[in-house]
C-alpha cells in the first residue's frame, strides 16, 4: 500500500473529446453490434497504415491469435513454436486449437525469439511459429521469414505490443504471414477490448472472416458449413479506434518521450539497464523496460517494485516464462535467457500524459527505490 496520495499507474490510456464524439455518433447511428461505418473504416484504414493487404478485426488480442492459427487448419497433433518469454495468450491460442506449443529462449540483444533456438526446434509436427515483439521491439522477421519459407510453416507476428514500430523502415502489420494486435486499454492505441489480423494472403483473410462470424455462409445466411465463432468487433469498440488512428502519431510521440526521458535522466544507475534496441528497428513505445540488477541477481527487482508501491509508483514485473506456468509446464524446457529476463525486467510508468514534472517524479522516486539496493 503506497504511503503517499499521489499515486503513477502504470498505464492510462489517452482518449479525447475525438473519442466521445466518434463513439456518441456511432451510438447514436444505432449500429452498435458488429456492422457499421467505423468498423469498415477502422479495416481500411489500419491495413494502410500497416501496408497489409487487408485487416480482420476481432473482440480482443488472444481471440486474433487464435483465429490465425484456427483459419490455417493448425489442430491436434500439431505444434506451434513460439517464446517462452510472452504473455499466456500467445500458448494459450495454440492450446485452444488442440495443438502444443512448444517454447524457446529469446535473445538478450532484443528479448525476442531466437531464430537459431527456432531453427533446432522444428520437427514433423511443426506448422506454424509465432513470434512475439516484446515489449514493443519487433522479433527478426527478415531470419524468421527465411526460416519458415524454407520449411513450409506460417509465420504469424504476435504484436499486441507493437504497433508503430517498424524493422528497416517496415511497419508491424506486413512483416510476417499473419499479424495480430491487441487493442486493449494498455496498448499504444486502446478501445478497451479489441483486435484485429492483418494479412496480404487473400485466402486466409477469407477463412478468417468466416470463422470470426459463427461460420455463417457469406452467401447463405443462417447456413453454417462449419463451426465458428463469435469472434466480432463492435462498432462502437471501432469508433473508438478511427478516433484514436487519428491521434496516434501525437500518442505515439507522446510515449516516445516518455519512454525516452527514463532512458535519459536514469542513464547514471548502475543498477538499472534500459531495453537493448537492434540496429534498423524502431520500436514501439508501448511500456518502458528495464532490467533490475546483474545478470542472475532474482531478488533486486522484487524489492525495487515493493519500494516504489510504498513510494506511489505502480510497475509491473516481466511475464512469467510460459514453460513455468501450470497449463503449459514443461520441465525440459531450456531457455536460460528468458528465465533471467522474467526475474529482473520490470516496466514503469508509461502513458501519454505522464508530463515533464510528473515523470521527473517518478525519476526522483526510483532512484531512492534503488539507493535502498545498496
């Protein structure tokens, strides 16, 4: 419990007078459900912005994955490699298809999945990989890409943390087969729930939008060929999203800075390691990360985030690694990067309107949490 009044989250989203106009009209139209102007526009506009040949929107991130690998035929038998260092949806997708996910390490140069530790892990039953653009850095989809063309799999870019980032002047949203975002009220553009795919495969974007309506005939309607799912956006959730791609270069920016001015003014701490950034990409200004201690230090973290709560200041540690967690457990997994990455990441504070003076108290308010290292 924190022992002072003003409190930092560690997200907020930034909505406007823009957003309320968009979702009152959209209210007001009657189209509330999952037809209407602002979901046709929201389709449109963020495959552009994507350079994708088409976007698939849906409810949320996890129910995205999930129809990526369902529209691809990806079941029972099947196997799905993926990071051990992500969040639970990215296994979670995989096992709702019947298919096992099978996890490997990340790399310490950008915590995203290893496309060596990939290439050893593919056998017969692979079909897919997922890679994951932790923490707003995008995965190496140039290695990636080359990977699974060579051996037949899709590619599907998790990126629920990246949207605005790019790899050698390429968007998130046409580097992979299939990508999936996330929209929900932490993510770098929010509609509180939400998501979408993004694709140029015709053929896959087809099967998913047949999927994602209860697997209701385009052409018959209320004959169902096969069984779907109600995997839907609303036009009210997509409202608000026209209303925020019209922001999301100032909302971007705005977080670029904020992420920029931790980086800047905690440069000095030796006890504190910004995330690594590779040559080419720009990432995405999602959460800023850092890494707490040296490399195998498992209790320094843990301690800084317990300061900072009592100090007014929410963090939120690294994901557990997937192999660790009951429903995906796997004791032989060996990924030594991940499991020291979870240990001692920790994100702070990160939204748009976290201004000058407020992040400079933030500042103040870790270095004491890390004086207390000493």
């Amino acid at each position: 419990m924190s022992t002072v009044d003003d409190r930092y989250p560690v997200a907020r989203p930034s909505l406007s007078d823009l957003e309320e106009r968009y979702l009152v009209d959209a209210l007001r139209s009657g189209w509330v459900s999952s037809q209407g102007r602002y979901l046709t526009d929201f389709e449109d506009r963020f495959a552009r912005r994507c350079g994708a040949g088409t976007t698939v929107a849906t409810a949320n991130g996890t129910v995205a994955l999930h129809l990526v690998l369902a529209a691809a035929g990806i079941g029972p038998g099947d196997e799905v490699i993926v990071p051990a260092l992500t969040y639970v949806a990215t296994a979670n997708a995989v096992a709702y298809c019947g298919a096992r996910a099978v996890c490997v390490d990340v790399l310490p140069q950008s915590w995203c999945v290893d496309p060596a530790a990939v290439r050893a892990a593919i056998g017969p039953r692979t079909r897919a990989v997922v890679a994951v653009d932790l923490y707003g850095h995008p995965a190496d989809y140039p290695a990636l890409g080359e990977l699974c063309r060579r051996h037949g799999l899709l590619l599907v870019a998790d990126a629920a943390e990246s949207f605005g980032a790019t790899v050698d002047g390429r968007p998130t949203g046409a580097l992979a087969d299939a990508t999936t975002f996330s929209f929900f009220g932490n993510k770098v553009i929010t509609s509180g729930e939400g998501g979408c795919v993004t694709t140029s495969d015709a053929t896959l974007a087809e099967r998913m939008r047949l999927l994602r309506n209860q697997g209701m005939d385009p052409h018959r309607r209320y004959y169902f060929p096969v069984l779907g799912f109600n995997y839907r956006m609303t036009n009210l959730a997509a409202a608000l999203l026209c209303a925020q791609l019209d922001r999301a270069d100032e909302i971007i920016a705005r977080r670029d800075a904020v992420v920029a001015g931790y980086e800047a003014q905690l440069a000095d701490e030796p006890a504190l390691s910004a995330q690594p950034v590779v040559p080419g990409v720009r990432r995405a200004p999602w959460m800023a990360a850092f890494l707490v201690g040296p490399e195998g230090d498992t209790t320094s973290r843990d301690a800084v985030a317990r300061t900072l709560d009592r100090l007014g200041v929410e963090t939120r540690p690294f994901f557990v690694p997937i192999p660790e967690l009951p429903a995906h457990r796997d004791p032989t997994a060996h990924c030594p990067v991940t499991v020291d990455l979870s240990r001692r990441g920790i994100n702070l504070p990160t939204y748009p309107d976290l201004t000058g003076p407020g992040l400079k108290t933030v500042v103040e308010r870790v270095r004491a949490a890390l004086a207390t290292l000493a």
